[in-house]
C-alpha cells in the first residue's frame, strides 16, 4: 500500500507500479508512448485558473493545497478509485514541474494519503 511520486522525465521503471499522469497538460517534449503512464486523469489537477494563481510560488504553497483541496472534493469518486489502487498495489503519480516539493502531485498524495489512513 504505497504512492510515490515521479517527474515525468525521470525514466519509468518496473517498481513504479501503475503510474498515474496527474497534469491537466501533457509534459512538453514527452512523445505519448515514451512517458509508459497507466491512466492520465486530468479531472484531479488543479483547474487553469487554480495553477495560475499559484505559479510554483512556494509562499502561496499552503494557500494552493487547502483551495486544490476544495476542488478535489468535487471528485471524491475518482480519489476513493485512486485510494483503491493503492491498497491493491503501489501506485506512482506522474508530474512534470520541476520543483518537487511544491506541486499538484504532492498535495494529491496528502489526500490521498489521508484517505488511506481512515
């Protein structure tokens, strides 16, 4: 019962377990077959507006989980789906920022994480 995290430019490999795209936006300069993902779900990164606002700026950092929070509410199905999977098996969420630590990717795994704590 894991989830990792992965940038999209890192190589996939056979431990990643099912791997997950979780960018609104396809990774520049990543032909489709050479990223290897499972499942790209677009509906659980934070909405264009929400991105914008946010702009990776690590001040804001707190400020953008809780209001991707509130978006996510909107999709518990698909994160109950994710929580699922990662008690089946290891789960790998895919992202393309560069900074690792302030990004969409980290903060779906905190609700992620959450979840499978209940």
């Amino acid at each position: 019962m894991s989830i990792n995290l992965k940038r999209a430019y890192d190589a996939p490999a056979t431990s990643d377990g099912y791997r997950i795209l979780v960018d609104r936006i396809w990774p520049r300069g990543i032909v489709k077959g050479e990223l290897q993902v499972d499942a790209w779900l677009k509906d659980l990164a934070p909405s264009a507006g929400l991105r914008k606002w946010f702009g990776h700026d690590p001040t804001k950092w707190d400020a953008f989980k809780e209001r991707y929070a509130r978006e996510l509410e909107q999709h518990s199905d698909a994160l109950e789906q994710l929580v699922a999977r990662a008690k089946a098996g290891r789960v790998t969420l895919v992202f393309a920022t560069k900074d690792t630590e302030h990004n969409n990717a980290v903060a779906l795994k905190e609700q992620l994480d959450r979840r499978l704590m209940r």
